[in-house]
C-alpha cells in the first residue's frame, strides 16, 4: 500500500505489476529494497534512496523534542548469581517476604520477573530469575539492566564452578557484586576465611582485606542479615549514583514475555528512563502497541511506571525477547513503519545468517560458485602444532578447492578472530584452545562455524571430507 501511495498508482494495479514481474506479494507486506527497485525501474518511476536509519533517527528526534530532562537517581537493579543450591531461590524469597511484611521467608506471590523492595524511602528492584541464563542471555544482545550482582556462596560448600562462572560475567558486564555468605546459620560447617580466601583469587577482596567488595553474611532460611543486605545494595548504588532522565517519553528493556491466551502477548518490562504511561505507544523490538493496560507485581493495574519499576504491559502486536528494548513514540503510524521495517531487516538478517558457510554446506557452495577458498583462522596452544598444522592443510588443497588460513595464532579464541570469521566468511579451527567470553558471543550472533579439535588428524579428516562434501552434519 505504501509504494503503491508512492508511485500514485492504485494498489491492485501495483500487485497485477508485481505478478507479472513474478513477485507474489500481499497489500501490508514489507518488500526488500531491490525489489522495490525493480518495480519502480520497470514502470517507470525514480528510485531516490532514503538513509538505513532514517526512521529510527526520526524516533531519536522526536525523543529530543519532547521535554527538558530532569535528572533523577533512580533504584538499582540487582541479579542474584551464584552456585546451585547455594539459596539464590531461598534468598529471593526471603527479601520478597519483606515486602508483605511476613516474618517468615518463603510465601511467593505472583512472578513477572522482577519485582522491587521499598526501604524507607529507598527503593530495590531485584531480578527475580535467579541463574546466569537470563543474565547472560540479555548480555549476548548487548542489554545491560544489571547494576548490582549480590553472589550467594553458601559457607558450607564454598567456591564451586557455578560461582566463579557469576564472577567472570560480572566482570564481562562490568557490574559490581556484592558477596553474600549464605546460610550462616551453618556456620560450624563452613570456615569463612577460607571462602573469603578463595574469592580473593577472583580479585573479591572485604574492605577488611583491603578490597572494595561488600561482604555480609545472611541466612536465608532463617532470615539473618537479609537488612544488612539490602543495606549494602543502597550503599553500592549510592556509589554508582544511578541518574537518570525521570521525565518525557519512557525507554526500556524487556525482561519477560508470553503469551496470554485471553488478553494477547505479555511484557514485563523495566523503565530505563522517562515515564511510561497507560496509552503509549512503543516499538518494542520488532513489535509495537498502544499500551491497553499495565500491571505492577502484585497484579494492580498502574497508570505510570518510573525508571527502574517493573511493569506487564499488554497492547504490543507480537511477543518480544527478553533483552529488547523498548521505545516510546509519537503516532502509531510511527511505530508501525518502525516494527515493520526492524521485521524486514530482521527476516535478511536471518536469511544471510542461514546462507552463512559452514564446513558441511561448503560443497554445495563451491558447485554454485566460483569462489573456491575455504577460509580458515586457526588458534593452536602451542607455535609447534601451528606450523604443522597449516603445512597439512595447504597440502589437502584441491585444485577445485584452495585453502586459505587467513588467520593463524597460538592462544584462545578471541572476538576479533570471531569477527574476522563473520566478516570473510571463515571457519575457525580451535585446536587445544577454547573461544572466550566475548567470542562465543560474536559467534553465536553470527552463526559462524567453530570447530575445536585436539587431534590433528581429526581435524585435517573433517576438511578433506568436507572438501569432497563427504561431511557428516554435527547435529
Ligand atoms: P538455589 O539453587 O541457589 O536457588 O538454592 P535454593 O534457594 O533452592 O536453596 C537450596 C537449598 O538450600 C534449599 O534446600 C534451601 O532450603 C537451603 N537453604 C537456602 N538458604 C539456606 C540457609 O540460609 N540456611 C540453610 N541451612 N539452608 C538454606
């Protein structure tokens, strides 16, 4: 409808074009650009290409427009991390408890994934999926919602693989933690200073240690030390003096999402700045609505919500992720231009993603294509492995297939060989070493093919076989 508009012919007579061009297209479908191209070429139209961005530098705009920005210090927002069965749960619940003022721990309400603490005249908001999944998976698509980690390391099992795995996210992200020593009560069963001995090898130091971590002990079974906790995250977030834009259009993240069979796609989401109110309208990811209704926690319809303070939200045209943002604008028409476009850019997207070489579709790549390299980077433990390594690969080149290792290097897979890999369409060889933290991310995101292997001659057989297109998919 709207190239139709464009070109001032009628819509109909837009599709009848279409079909005999051999595109099969309905009247709300967002075309791709070349598409777009050749119908306005073939009847006879200019094409005057618009910037990538322009819609979503006009959102920017509109935000700029809005109002004077107040600046306010708004609540922290706190992930609880740390090791299986440590009381992460446990720990969760007693502070909701404190809420609805029960002495008893435990007694869980209703879960949107987040839910906040009033202190005085302070406020918390906790996280309320404890694990790293959720952490993590809001990392990989580059939101930050975290400001406090508090790292429940239970005293009579210490250190174990779960919590150093929380402190090199925290550490990735960049957010400080605070360590909390669970189930004290368990005091005869643990030895404190060796745990405080074994976090120190983690740069986790007591300000009695000479550090700058926060350290409490609590039970959460037995609800000791729970406002001391809740006392240390105030002091940790007066140290990161949290301001924000308390005023004008609200922006956001998605921290939860579903579907609600009677009243359609759920969001909780958290305020980052602004004010979101009852009737706005959001591009949400590559979703958008009118805000019908929102909800705070305890499942109380809310008008406003402020930064920080996590609300459901119902209205939006589709389920978005968790780790979206969210954005406030003017008009539906807006939003809708908006969704749509981040759809079709998300389609391409994953489109070149699927069309991304791999080892197992390599020789259908080269029948359809006169490119005959396969790029490899490959990362070794040791200087010796790689010489013989690369010899061997030059060696299986085939005359239909050249070998090319644009990259080699001794030492972990990084996020600049991942990078290169998405760039040039390579395929990384690990051998004896691991891609790190921020490289599987890369990877992952870009579906970029990462082998590891520890024996050579494993590794030079899947290139021979994959050269013959002989390779076994690995799963
Ligand atoms: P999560 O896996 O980290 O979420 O751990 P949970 O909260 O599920 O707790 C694991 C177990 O430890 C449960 O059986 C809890 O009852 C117990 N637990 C949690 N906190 C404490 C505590 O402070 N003291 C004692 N003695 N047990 C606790």
């Amino acid at each position: 409808t709207e190239l139709a508009n464009k070109m001032a012919i009628k819509v109909p007579i837009l599709i009848k074009k279409m079909i005999s061009l051999g595109i099969t297209a309905s009247i709300d479908q967002v075309l791709d650009k070349s598409t777009v191209k050749l119908i306005a070429i073939t009847t006879g139209h200019k094409v005057i290409v618009r910037k990538e961005n322009q819609l979503e530098e006009s959102i920017i705009h509109d935000r700029n427009t809005s109002s004077n920005n107040i600046l306010k210090i708004r609540p922290p927002v706190v992930t609880i991390m740390g090791h299986v069965n440590h009381g992460k749960t446990s720990l969760l619940d007693c502070i909701r408890s404190t809420k609805i003022a029960s002495k008893e721990c435990g007694g869980i309400t209703q879960h949107i994934g987040a839910y906040h603490v009033k202190i005085k005249d302070n406020v918390i908001t906790f996280l309320d999926t404890p694990g790293h999944a959720a952490f993590t998976s809001m990392r990989l698509r580059g939101a930050k919602i975290t400001d406090i980690i508090i790292l429940v390391v239970a005293i009579d099992d210490g250190v174990k693989p779960q919590t150093i795995e929380a402190i090199q996210h925290s550490k990735a992200a960049n957010v400080p933690i605070i360590v909390a020593i669970n189930k004290i009560d368990k005091l005869e069963e643990g030895n404190l200073n060796q745990i405080k001995n074994e976090l120190s090898k983690y740069d986790l130091l007591s300000e009695e240690w000479g550090g700058e971590n926060i350290f409490v002990n609590v039970s959460a079974k037995k609800n000791i030390g729970i406002k001391n906790l809740l006392d240390a995250i105030l002091l940790q977030s007066e140290i990161l003096e949290l301001k924000v834009k308390a005023n004008g259009m609200a922006k956001g993240i998605v921290i939860e999402s579903y579907l609600n069979k009677g009243k359609g796609p759920i969001a909780t989401v958290l305020v980052k700045e602004g004010i979101l109110n009852q009737g706005d309208i959001v591009v949400c990811g590559i979703e958008y609505g009118k805000i019908r209704n929102m909800r705070d926690e305890d499942g109380n319809t809310i008008f406003t919500a402020s930064p920080s303070i996590p609300v459901e939200i119902i209205g939006l045209s589709g389920i978005p992720i968790a780790g979206d943002y969210f954005t406030v604008v003017k008009n539906e028409k807006k939003a809708r231009e908006v969704a749509l476009y981040r759809q079709s850019k998300f389609r391409e997207i994953k489109l070149s993603r699927k069309k991304r070489l791999n080892l197992e579709n390599l020789f259908d790549n080269i029948n359809k294509s006169d490119d005959t390299q396969l790029k490899l980077i490959l990362k070794v433990d040791m200087q010796g492995s790689l010489e013989a390594i690369s010899e061997s690969l030059y060696k299986i080149s085939t005359p239909q297939v050249k070998i090319n290792i644009i990259n080699v290097g001794v030492g972990s897979i990084t996020e600049t060989d991942a990078s290169l890999a998405a760039a040039s369409n390579a395929i990384i060889l690990g051998f004896n070493v691991r891609a790190d933290y921020s490289a599987k991310k890369v990877i992952e995101s870009e579906n970029v093919d990462l082998r590891y292997y520890s024996i050579i001659y494993n590794l030079l057989d899947d290139i021979k076989l994959a050269i013959d297109g002989l390779l076994i998919p690995k799963n």
